[in-house]
C-alpha cells in the first residue's frame, strides 16, 4: 500500500475491523468483510483497481468470492490482482479462488509468493523466551520471499499496463532452511540461538491446535516432500520489481528487534 501511495495513487484500505493506527498517512479506511459483499460498495466507488488477498476465516467458513467479483464488476473496476499462492500451481492447493477471479470477466492478474520470510516471527516467543527455534524438516531449503517485494509486486501489476492474464510465482533469490534462517536470526540479534528439529508427528501435534487439519497435512507435505517446483527460485519477483528481491538475512536484519 506504501508504494502505491508514495507513486501518488488515491488509495482505500479494506478491512474486516478499524486498524489501530493509520495505516498510510494519505490513505482512506473503510471497513467491510468480504463474507458481506455487499460493504465492499462504498469502498470500490471509483475505483480502477482492487487487490485482492482473503483469510483464512473466509475460506475456513466457506466464503463465495464468485459473489465479491459481481460486486467489482458491477462497481466497474478494471483490474484485479489476487493474492493466491504457490502451492495452486503445483496442486497442493485448491484453484477455487482463482477460478472465481478468472470467470468474473474483470481483467485479472495473479500472485502466486512461496512462503513468506515473515513466517519465521512464529519463532520470535520462543526465541526471546529460551533462544530457541523448533522446527520440522530442518535442511529443506526453500526460496521463501519478502512480504516487502509481494507489496512492490502488486503494486507494480495494479498500477501498469501488460499484466492482465498473467501469473507470476514470487520467491526470493536463493533457497533456504529453517536452520539457515535460525543462523541468520542469530547474526541479526546478535544473541545465540538453538535449532531443534521437530519429527513430523510432533510438528503436527504443535500445528493442530491453530489451523484445521487438512490445511496443517498439506502444510507439512509442502515443507517435507516439496516438488522441483517449490524448490525453484522464480524470476517472476525480479522482473516486477527491476531488482533482485530481498534474501532472508535481510530480512532477519531489518526485523532483528522482534527476537531480542
């Protein structure tokens, strides 16, 4: 949202409850639920463009995102980038969402980040707590992305020409593993950090208790016995951004203060 203000467009912020603070000094705020489709409408008048990034209490609770986009399209928007995922186009996940985006008729463009570096904050209790990241699957090194270059990735796809109809896999420039991340949390805090490897049972057991069931299978399914194609540094990030996208130590550096 940053880089679109900072590029000068007129930008509303959506969301299911007020945020605590403004979340861009020159933005607009509205609060609606995409489970009502309906409290979308003021926020889409005069709109070109609309983001499109859903929770998983929407999918949880069976949200219809068919009926999102007939409010879009009668609200005449051009242009919808979804926030989808990696994992649809490898088969882990379902293409539900994107289907609804691509029959609406809007002009549509596709997101698809592997994990975020932003996962890792999952460690930051513990971490602080008792210096400690505990984790399945320790040396499988996937090439997780920075929330910061999915941001610019959007913004670009929103505000340009050419990106209708097109999907772009976003990953950052290398593979890493939980072990690589917990070094280069270690070297950003400058404090030590333990690594323990989880069996998978154990990592189930913990992951249970927050996400339902089916999610937290596929979730170690992806992690533990990824295909080539998870495991494959995609350009789509670089080519949006003009840069290479940003490793996890920067990451870790920029973020630093959360494990300390």
């Amino acid at each position: 949202m940053r880089a679109l203000v900072e590029a000068g467009e007129r930008v509303t912020a959506v969301s299911r409850r007020p945020p605590a603070r403004e979340v861009v000094a020159e933005d607009r705020q509205h609060q609606a639920d995409l489970a009502d489709p309906a409290t979308l409408k003021p926020a889409l008048d005069g709109a070109s463009a609309v983001f499109l990034l859903t929770s998983g209490d929407f999918l949880g609770s069976g949200g219809d995102l068919g009926a999102v986009m007939e409010v879009v399209r009668a609200a005449g928007v051009g242009r919808v980038v979804l926030l989808s995922s990696q994992g649809v186009g490898t088969g882990h996940l379902p293409a539900m969402l994107e289907d609804a985006v691509k029959a609406s008729g809007v002009e549509w463009t596709m997101l698809r980040p592997s994990g975020f570096h932003s996962n890792a904050f999952q460690w930051a209790e513990p971490i602080r707590a008792r210096r400690e990241v505990a984790a399945p699957f320790g040396d499988m090194a996937l090439p997780t992305v920075d929330p910061v270059d999915v941001a610019g990735a959007a913004a670009v796809t929103l505000r340009e020409p050419g990106h209708g109809g097109k999907v772009y896999e976003l990953t950052g420039p290398a593979p890493v593993s939980p072990r690589e991340q917990t070094a280069a949390i270690q070297a950003a805090s400058g404090e030590p950090v333990r690594f323990v490897e989880l069996t998978r049972a154990e990592a189930r057991a913990q992951m249970v208790r927050f996400r339902p069931e089916p999610v937290v299978e596929t979730t170690l399914d992806m992690l533990g016995s990824p295909p080539e194609a998870l495991k494959r540094v995609s350009p789509g990030a670089e080519r949006l951004l003009g840069r290479r996208p940003h490793d996890f130590a920067r990451w870790a550096a920029r973020n630093a203060e959360a494990f300390q």
